[in-house]
C-alpha cells in the first residue's frame, strides 16, 4: 500500500482544532480509498516561539523537505503581536514560503449554493462564482531588496525577475487549460515599470497557449469588478501583495470565507492550509469551522499527492453536509437545520467519505 | 464682487461634455450666490499630446499655479495608450498632480438613498454608508526612486518621509474632527517596512488628537472589511497605491460611482475632479452622467474657495434631481421616472441652485 508523509503545522488559536478534524477525515478517506499516510508534526509561529524562541525551527526547515505535502493550520495572535519583526509569527510563514519555493499560491474563490445567502453581495450577483487566483507568493514587495527602516524614511522595494513572473505565469496558464480557459493578469503597468514587466512576460508566455484568452487588468479596476460582477473572471493572475488584497477580497464577497482553501506549491513540496486566519478570539472553544481545512486537505490529496478519488469524495461530502443543513455557528444563519461543534462537522464529513 | 479663477481642464472622451455642464452649474450658483468664476482653459493628457506632443504642456503647468483652483474632466483612451511610458495622458496626471503638490486624495465613498439600489452588494449592507478615504497621492511607489526597467528585471521602490508621512495624517485627523472622529490608518506592517514606519507617524500624530479613535488594518484585511460591512468606516487613512485601490473599491460598493467626486489638495492650488474615467466608448453621445462631476464643483466651492452655500445648493440641487427621478442611463434602470440627456441633466441642475 502507498505511503505518503504528510507533514502538519497545526499552529495557533484555531489551528490545533481544525488540523485535528482535517486529520480525521484523512485517515478516514485513506482507508476506504486504500492508501497510508504518516504525519509528522513541526513547529510554527506562535507555538514555534513558545517552544523554541524562533517563529520558523531549523528542524521545521528540514522537516518540511522530506515530506511529500505539508498540511497548515494558521499561526499568529495578540500574544505575538509585539515583537521584533523577525520574531513574529508572519516572519516564520513568510520564511517558510520561502524555503519550500512555493511559488505559486493558488486560492479558489467558489460559491457553494447552499452559501449564496452568506453574501453581503447579492445572490444574482455571486451565484455560480468560481474563481481561481493564481498569486505570486516568493516574490514581489514581500522579499524585495533593498528594504529599510530608518529614522526619516522607509521604503521596500517591487521587484520581479523575468523566471520569475514566467514560471508563474506558466502555473495560471497550466490552470486556465484545465478550467475555462481566460485569464485576467492585473497589474498597475500605467505607473509601475515593475508592472509593465510583468505583463510583458506574461504576454509572451501567452503565446505558447494560443486557446486560453488573456486580457489584462489594472488593479484598481480589478478591485472595482470583482465587486460589480464577479463572474466575469475565471484565472485571475497577479504577483504577491496584488494578489494578497484580490484573493481576500474575491473569497470574501463568496460569502463561503469559512470554507475556502488554498494552496501553495512550486517545484518541491506543497504547503496547504485555509485562507483564513488563527482567530485567537475563538480558539478553544471547539466552535470553529473546519471546512477549509478539510478542503484544504482534500486540496493536497489532488495536487501533490494526485489522490483525485479521495479528493472527489472529500468535496462531494462537504457538499452533502451542507446540502443536509449541517452548519457550524459561523454559517448557523443560512438555512441550518443543525448547529455542529467543530468536532460533529469532523465526525460528519469523515463518516461521508 | 469676488471673482475667483478657475483653471479647467476638460481632457479626453467625456472629458469635455461633463466639464461643461458643471461650468453650467457653477455660473448658475455663482449668480444666485454673488460671486464672479473665470475661467481659463488648459490642456493635459491626450488632448495635450495631440496639440503640443506632450500630455502636460509646461503653460499648464504655470497656468495652474495662478488659479485659485482646479477642475478637471478625465483622460486617457485607446488613442494613446501604445505611447512610451513618458508621452501617456495618465503620464501627465501624475506630473501634475507632483507639480501642484496635491499629496491628499479625498475620495468620498457614499450612498444616495435613491441609488441604494445600484449597487451589487445587499441594500441593508450599503444603506448610510459614508466613508472619507484619505488618500496620500504624491508619495510611495508611484514616485519612489529607484525605478528601472531592465532586461532581465524591473523595479520600483515603495517609500515615505516622516514629513510625507506626518502631512497626510494631519489632513485625515483634521477631517475626522469634522466627521465621526474615526479613522483607520491602512496599511502592511506584518510585512513591510515601508508600513511599519507610516503606522509609528500615524501614532505619533494621534496624540495630538485625543478625540479621534484611531485603529489599524492590514491591506488585505481591509479590502475584505469594506466588502463585508463597510459601515464600519469613517474615515480611511492610506498610502498612494493602496488609497486607489481601495477608494475604488469603496466606491464601487456605493453603487453610486458615476455620483462621487474628489478632491486632490496640498499645500497650494485643489484639483478636482470625478472618480470615474474618460469613458471612451461613451464619448460625444451625450449620454454621459455629470453629476460627479458637478458634485466635485461643488467640493472646489467648499474647500477651495469657502463657498459653502453655494455647494450646499449644487448638493441639495442633486438630491432634488435624484429623489423627483431625473437618471441619466447609467443609473437608469433605479426608480427612474425620467431618462435625461448630459445636457438636460446639467439643466436640472443649473435650474434647480
Ligand atoms: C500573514 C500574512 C503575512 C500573509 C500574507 O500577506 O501573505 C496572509 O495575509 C496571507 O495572505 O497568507
Ligand atoms: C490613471 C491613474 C494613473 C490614476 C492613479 O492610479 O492614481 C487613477 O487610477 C486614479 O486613481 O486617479
């Protein structure tokens, strides 16, 4: 039987609970679906500071390269919130993104129809979004050199290297083929030389994929129409802090935040882990949403372990389990016929799959 | 009688059209009011290319400086958007906005009652919402040095001065006394260095404001917030390039974005102007909507010139219009009871101050 090495981040605040309900379901569809997964566990963040009185361990570093995907929770709150920089919980993330090349952060923005309600945008407005964006994740502004703090001024620099926004551009072209074959790549290329760059290269990676459509976007606009009509789009690619603010936005206006996934994958290993954060206000009380976790899972099952099968039942049970009414309390107003702890959501999908 | 100068600017596409009908309004208030307005035509962006071969003439750039305020249409359009990066209208904004020193953006985002409507977002979520975002406009990654296009890479360089800083933030808390007295200072200090310096600055200038409540938010997070309860708002404090990502994000929501104008202001002479573009595809068929237009008429009289009752009227004059049903097409499809003209609509307008 196949064995895959998972690593797991479980984090802080919500992440222990919701990893655990993901593990759940993982060891419940690897038995039906006949394969073996192993976990280990590494330090990150908050728990890594506690532990180690770094954000991101030297054996975490390790620990993540001999894995075949890496499993995430979240990481991150107020305990934390005051130290240097290069202590914080983001420094470790952002340092391990690095680490592992994951490149390519790609985060789905989907509508789950039992959900259209959820939406502070109007149903007719977001029914049948399905979104992919494609987000640089290892370079832009992020890891920019030169980047000061000094006495009278500040700055960071936006660079992109031409590997760089090629090898991306490859990954959401990659997609495109297997989706609806459109591309939006946004950019703010009428002032950034940065941006004018950017889309020069993807226009020329374009021309090895005569079939998918490609426009481009300045990202003020894109903004404004994710908002005014989101179904428009189908890929939307963008470099790192670009796609920081779209992909929260265009999961946010799904009205399904709670249950959207995401994946960050490059030449190695794979880290996957939900868009949403630690939510330290809730943490321990058994109440949060695992969904994205679970989907996140099943995300990993897909891409680096190419466990389709799996993937397919664990999606076709977060479905049912929402078409039945199951709800966690942040979706408890939408058509709930039952309210489920964290845990009950776990035990649910994990008996489904 | 008093008499002021006002610079006008119509630009490309629609440009002129909506200029014109706001020059009929403002003659319109200026009897009624008492004062003398005289105007003095200059040229920018597209317009300027095809008359003098640059998008700011050097006569606009001293005219300007003798008026007592600025108003101007929009630029830009397919014509000139293959020119190098030097010769493009959006080009030659940018100059002038360095020129004029107009480092604050205000960029109201509100919702008329009558159009509460048009917008995507649910009625309930949009109702009373009215936010300031204060946008810096001559500082960060538009203006930062070094900037460079290469073979193989291109960058820009994302950066403030303590003084570009402290100036923008003494606008936004001189407005917030005026408004709510909140205001949420935008920005990345989880990642960037660039942020964690205009988060200290805008610390450092609350404690001349004790009244004022002031709070932080990510970028992403904020992009999200405005989508989910922009209520949530007053004032929004920012930088160059997440102000205009954000403010159109914000406006958008509105669901009045051909209503809302701004204002660019420093320590000299105000421009003033729509938020919306030179809408090409529109242009020359007289059914362009000059509300924003005259609206931010009505902001140069308020804050340029201290005729407060005249802009009160022109103000009063468009919610008339709206509440007796006068669209123009682009809000047509919202309890119109009459679909008017440009022209008719600045008529209304000029009729009703
Ligand atoms: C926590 C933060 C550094 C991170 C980012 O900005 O990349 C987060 O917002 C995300 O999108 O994963
Ligand atoms: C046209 C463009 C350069 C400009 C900007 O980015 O500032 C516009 O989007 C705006 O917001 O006024």
């Amino acid at each position: 039987m196949k064995t895959y090495r998972i690593g797991v981040i479980k984090g802080d605040g919500i992440g222990p609970e919701i990893v655990d309900e993901a593990i759940k379901v993982l060891d419940s569809v690897s038995v039906t679906q006949g394969f073996n997964l192993k976990y280990e566990e590494m330090l990150l963040g908050g728990a890594a500071i506690d532990e180690t009185g770094v954000p991101l361990p030297e054996e975490t570093i390790q620990g993540v390269k001999k894995c075949d995907a890496v499993l995430f929770g979240a990481i991150g709150g107020p305990k934390w919130d005051n130290l240097e920089r290069h202590l914080r919980p983001e420094t470790g993330l952002l340092g391990l993104r690095k680490e592992m090349g994951t490149f390519a952060n790609l985060r789905p923005a989907m509508v789950y129809d039992e959900l259209v309600n959820a939406s502070s945008l109007k149903p007719e407005v977001i029914q049948g979004v399905d979104i992919m964006v494609v987000r640089e994740l290892t370079g832009g502004i992020y890891f920019g050199q030169p980047r000061e703090l000094l006495e009278e001024k500040a700055y960071n620099t936006m660079v992109y290297t031409k590997e760089e926004v090629r090898r991306i551009a490859v990954v959401a072209f990659d997609i495109a083929m297997k989706r609806n074959k459109r591309i939006c790549s946004v950019d703010k290329a009428n002032v950034l030389e940065v941006s004018q760059f950017w889309r020069e290269i993807v226009e020329d990676v374009a021309k090895d994929y005569p079939e998918v459509e490609l426009s481009h976007m300045y990202v003020d606009n894109a903004a404004m129409q994710l908002i005014r009509d989101p179904k428009q789009f189908d890929v939307i690619l963008t470099g790192n802090i670009f796609g920081d603010i779209l992909s929260d936005a265009a999961s946010m206006l799904s009205g399904s935040i709670g249950l959207l996934p995401s994946a960050s994958t490059g030449k190695g290993v794979g880290l996957f882990e939900p868009i949403h954060g630690s939510a330290p206000d809730i943490a321990g009380q058994g109440i949060a949403n695992p969904l994205a976790t679970i989907s996140s899972a099943s995300m990993m099952l897909r891409y680096a372990l190419g466990e389709t099968e799996a993937a397919d039942k664990i999606d076709e049970a977060i479905r049912k389990a929402l078409s039945e009414g199951y709800r966690t309390g942040d979706i408890g107003d939408y058509d709930a016929k039952e309210i489920c702890s964290c845990t009950e959501m776990g035990d649910i999908i994990a008996n489904y799959v």
